[in-house]
C-alpha cells in the first residue's frame, strides 16, 4: 500500500509518500509560500534535492504540484495518481472530540470546522489541505491524525486550569497538549529500544525544537504535558515565552497600551530565546555558537533559562508519575544539541541519572547516551511523525475495505 502523507500549515504544504510493505520514504518535500511572493516547490528524491519555482496561490494548486511531481517521469516515484492508496493528514487541534486517528468523512470535517476556535492559526489550513486533497483524490480514504488525541488520557488534575469550572464549561478552556503524535512516537521507540514493555515503564520525552514540550508518559499513556491550551504555555521556545505569571498580560497591555492582537504577538512571536537573546536569533544553532564560543553573555543567559526550564519540568513529570525509568529527547535541539542534553540532565543527577559524554556525543541518531550504571536512562530518539501517521492511515485504510 502507497500513503502520501500531508501536512498543510498556513503557507507551505509538506509531502512523504510512504510504500507501507516496507514503510520506506519514495520521496518527500514541500511547497513553500503559498499565496506569497517566491513560491517553490522542493522536492527530495533519493537524497537529491530538485526546487522548481512557480506561482502557488492556494493549497489546491500546491496539492496539483505536488501529485504532478509525484508522477513525472523524471523527478516522479508512481506511474500514476492510481497507485496512492490512502492519503493521511496532520491535524493540529482535534478538541476533546479526537483521541485517535480517524477516516475523515462529512461529520469529521463538521467537527474540524468546530474546532477552528481553540486553533486558529492551524486548523483552518489543515483544512484547505485536507479539502484539496478530497477534491483531487476522490476515491481513496483520508485519515486524520491529530497533534492533541496522545494527550486526550490525561486526567482532569492535569488538564483543568484554576479558574472557574464555568469556564470550561462554556468554552472548554483545558490543557489539551500539542506534538502528541511526537511523543506517541518517541515514548514506544523508547520502550523498544530499551527492551522493554511500554506498559512497565515511566517515560519523559522532550519535544526540544522550535516549538517545544515534556511530557509524561506513564504506561504508554500520557498524563501530562506542557503545553497547554494553545502551544504557547510550558517550556522557553525559539519566539514563545512558554510559561509566565499570567498578570504580567495585563499589566504590559496597560503600561504600553497593547490590544489583544499586540500582546499575543509578543508572547508568541518575539519572547522566547528571540527574545532573551535582545533578538539575537530565535534558532538555537546561533543561541548556541553565541553562548559558547562568542561568549556572548546575553545568549548564554537565554541559553540556561532555556535549558533550565526543560529541567524543571521534568523534574515535575517524575514527581507526576512518582518515578522515571527513561528520558529521551527528540526534535531539532533535542536530537541535535549535546551541550543542551547535557545541561538538562546535569539538574537530573539527583533522579541517579548520569550521563556518558561520550556516547551523548552525537547528533540525529538513535544512541542510549547514559552510563550503563545510570538508574535512569536517558536517549536521544529521532521523531518521525509522518511514519505514524502512515502507519494509522494504513490501518484505517486496511479497515474499511475489509
Ligand atoms: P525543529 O522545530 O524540530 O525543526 O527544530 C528547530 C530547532 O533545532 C532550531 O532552533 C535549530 O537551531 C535547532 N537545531 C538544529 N540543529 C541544531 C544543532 N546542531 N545544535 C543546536 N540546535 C540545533
């Protein structure tokens, strides 16, 4: 079975299309600035890069470039649009109403549309995507998988915030947690890596990229996370404050005399490392280079209170969970970024975990890199997100054609 897996954000729209007998990647790639300026597709195909630069207005016409590269004779893996079988979604925000992946039909698409509210900046071109896609791939099943349905077996204590009850009620104002597909991920390969059942083991993955979060998985269930009802709360990230004292909102909207719009802006778009950095960078390769070989003092602060956070969150999750066997990091930083690993688990020592420096010496592979005699292991696990959503809309797929 062939399953183009897609993922549709609000200017590019990224492709893998996936041959399931040996879940092997035929070819990858995106488009990029749909509706802007200097719109281009890349495409990846055998580790060689082809970029073609055309004029995409909207996700339909990126969807048309894309299944026309999918089929050309020279940069193309398929014969033609016959031999994709299913066709698998990333969806940012699924609500309480998803926790787990789904064949999308009229009543999903109805509670998509629903769920634009708590996400939208993401589900809208979610969306578009998943619309296009029906349109230009009519007889095959589309599934959804969504970045909320790991993170939907939390318990209330953890997803209710301490402001009136009502307010869930009306507007269903909870954590709901975000890069669940990642953690699901990350957590199982955790467990197979160490040789063990998912089912015995108390596991924290951090989710360490641009955008970033912890969560606790106790069981190979989650039971908490940080981010929370948007993707803005938990952990510094490269533009987003994560955590604050939520009185610091209003009083900055009075000092400065700040609209809804603005202030969001702010805690979104120029706090995190960006902004603890003075706008250095947002992108923690420069944060890094600045800190430690610059010496740059401002950077170098940024970079222990990003790294100091991941820390004391999971050092929350192993009280959460009353224990931890395994810690694993993932993502661009997570899986990239030694002196980051490093620095977190130098908080960790406490938990009897010790880290060996040498086999933490290494970047986007998959290595245990604790010592043998470490009572927690500590791993760097590389996510794939788009194998599990191949993987579901296999399943799916298989399903209904039975
Ligand atoms: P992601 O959102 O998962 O693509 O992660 C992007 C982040 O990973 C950016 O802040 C990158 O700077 C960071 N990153 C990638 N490679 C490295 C590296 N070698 N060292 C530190 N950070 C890295």
């Amino acid at each position: 079975m062939k399953v183009l897996v897609i993922n549709a954000g609000s200017s590019s729209l990224k492709y893998q299309l996936f041959d399931m007998t040996n879940e092997n990647v035929l070819c990858s790639g995106i488009v990029e600035r749909i509706g802007l300026d200097g719109s281009r597709l890349v495409h990846k195909l055998n580790g060689q890069k082809h970029v073609k630069d055309q004029e995409v207005k909207d996700h339909r016409v990126a969807l048309k470039i894309v299944l026309e590269i999918l089929t050309d004779k020279t940069y193309g893996v398929i014969g033609s649009m016959k031999e994709i079988d299913a066709v698998g979604h990333r969806v940012v925000h699924g609500g309480e109403t998803f926790s787990g992946s789904v064949l999308i039909d009229e009543k999903v698409m109805k509670a998509l549309e629903d769920n634009i509210e708590l996400a939208p900046l993401h589900n809208p071109p979610n969306i578009m995507g998943i619309k296009a896609a029906k349109e230009l791939l009519p007889d095959v099943p589309h599934v959804g998988t969504f970045d909320t349905a790991f993170h939907q077996t939390l318990p209330k204590k953890a997803y209710l915030y301490a402001i009136p009850l009502r307010y869930y009620e009306k507007y269903k104002i909870r954590r709901y947690g975000f890069h669940g597909t990642s953690h699901f991920y990350v957590s199982h390969r955790t467990a197979e890596i160490l040789g063990r059942p998912i089912e015995e083991l108390k596991i924290i993955t951090c989710h360490i990229g641009n955008g970033s979060s912890v969560a606790a998985v106790k069981y190979g269930k989650s039971i908490d996370t940080s981010m929370g009802f948007t993707p803005l709360e938990g952990l510094v990230m490269g533009t987003r404050s994560g955590d604050l004292d939520p009185a610091i909102v209003t009083f900055l909207q009075e000092k400065e005399h700040l609209s809804y719009k603005e202030i969001n802006n702010i805690l979104n778009k120029e706090s995190g490392a960006y902004g603890l950095s003075n706008g250095l960078s947002s992108d923690m390769r420069d944060i890094e280079n600045a800190a430690l070989e610059d010496h740059n003092e401002v950077a170098k602060l940024a970079l222990d209170i990003y790294d100091y956070r991941i820390a004391k969150y999971v050092g929350a999750y192993a009280a959460a969970m009353n224990g931890v066997d395994a810690i694993a990091f993932t993502a661009g930083v997570g899986e990239n970024s030694p002196y980051t690993r490093a620095d977190v688990c130098s908080y960790l020592e406490f938990l009897g975990l010790k880290i060996d420096n040498a086999k933490n010496n290494i970047r986007g592979k998959e290595a245990i890199i604790s010592t043998e005699d470490s009572k927690v292991k500590a791993l760097v696990v590389p996510t794939n997100e788009e194998l599990v959503i191949a993987r579901d809309t296999q399943k799916i797929a298989k399903s209904i054609k039975k």
